[in-house]
C-alpha cells in the first residue's frame, strides 16, 4: 500500500511537471504575440504562477528558450521535408515558402527564436540545420528552371522578412494580408519568357547570416 508520503510526493511532482508545461505553453503563446521582449514576470503573471516557480524551472529566459527552440526547429523541418515531397521543384519551393510563411505570421518569435536566441553553439547548429534543408530545395526549384535567373536562397530569406513584417502589421486582418502579399511575390518569382534579368542579391555565408540574425 502506498504511503501517505510517497502520495504526496507523487502528487507533488505531478504538480511540477503541469506547471513547467503550464510555463512553456504560455511563454510560446507570449514570445509568438509579442516578441522576445517578454519577461519572465510577463509570462509568470499570465501562467498564474509566483515567479519564484518560473525562476526554479528556468534560471533565466535564455534557459526557457532553449526548451522552446527544439520544437520549433522540428516545425519548421517538417515544413521543409513536406514541401520535398513534391513532384516538382516549383511545387516544392512554393510549398516550402507558403508554410514556412503561414508559421511565422502565426508566431512573431519564431526566428527570432530560431536564429538568435540561446547558446550561440546550438543556436549555429539550428540555423546549419534548418538553411541547409531550405537549400537543399531552392537548388532543386533552381535545376528545374521553375524560378528567375539569379534567384537564390537569400530571395527567400527577402521574402520571410517581408511577409512577416506585414504579418505582424495586419494582425486584425487575419491571413488575408500576408497572403496576398506573399502570393504576389511569389509570382514575381515565377519564370516568364520576357522576363528582363534582376541581379541577384550577392551576399555570401556570412552576410547572410548577419542579415537572418539582425531581423
């Protein structure tokens, strides 16, 4: 029979493990809403919990970060796995850019989180991890001919910046803002017989990477 004590100790841990869920689930709907400048006593209001809890789980929001990146890096590759999936390269890169777009208009942290919060070893991993893939596909789109001469990958990470910059802007209008800008640029894209050539952003690694991380 289990003993006054061991209950209570399991009950205690069962308590700590809903607030620690409790904690995240309101620091991701937080840090989506409103950005990274949430505070921890922003999110310990919100969850209704002391922030002395919020501070025992997470020594700081650096910490609380870096349990929130994983999933959202997962997200986004399965965006991108999705999206290869494809039997084209123009389906493939349209379908990568309209999800990876839908999720960041759904949460204002998301690479922000992505590529500049946390350790800076992991965060290099994440980003590695996750431009290698969307790569991988805008070459395929490229191969194909499906895309302007010139267009890169750094025309994708234009067209994130853009999208969500009206996403952010047009919260009450729901998707239909970003939507339409986003499907109008993706048409600007497309490949046309009379198309007059647009030099290419020349950015290298590096560039590109200050560029993701200053967004």
């Amino acid at each position: 029979m289990e003993t006054e004590t061991a209950t209570e100790s399991r009950h205690f841990r069962a308590d700590a493990a809903r607030n620690r869920q409790k904690i995240l689930d309101v620091a991701a709907h937080l840090f989506a809403d409103r950005g990274l400048d949430v505070t921890l006593n922003d999110i310990a209001r919100e969850a209704g919990v002391g922030v002395g809890t919020v501070y025992r789980k997470f020594p700081d929001k650096a910490a609380l970060i870096d349990e929130l990146t994983e999933s959202k890096l997962e997200a986004m590759l399965s965006v991108v796995a999705t999206a290869s999936g494809r039997e084209s390269g123009a389906a493939a890169l349209r379908d990568l850019m309209m999800g990876a777009a839908a999720a960041r208009a759904a949460d204002r942290g998301l690479f922000l989180i992505l590529f500049r919060a946390g350790d800076e070893t992991r965060r290099d991993d994440r980003v590695g991890r996750l431009l290698g893939a969307w790569d991988e596909v805008i070459a395929r789109a490229r191969d194909e001919g499906a895309v302007r001469p010139g267009f890169s990958a750094v025309d994708v990470d234009l067209f994130m910046m853009m999208v969500g910059a009206v996403a952010d802007r047009t919260r009450d209008l729901g998707a239909t803002a970003w939507r339409r800008c986003a499907e109008v640029l993706l048409d600007g894209y497309a490949v046309r017989p009379d198309d007059d050539p647009v030099p290419p952003v020349d950015v290298d690694d590096g560039a590109r990477l200050r560029m993701l991380l200053d967004a």
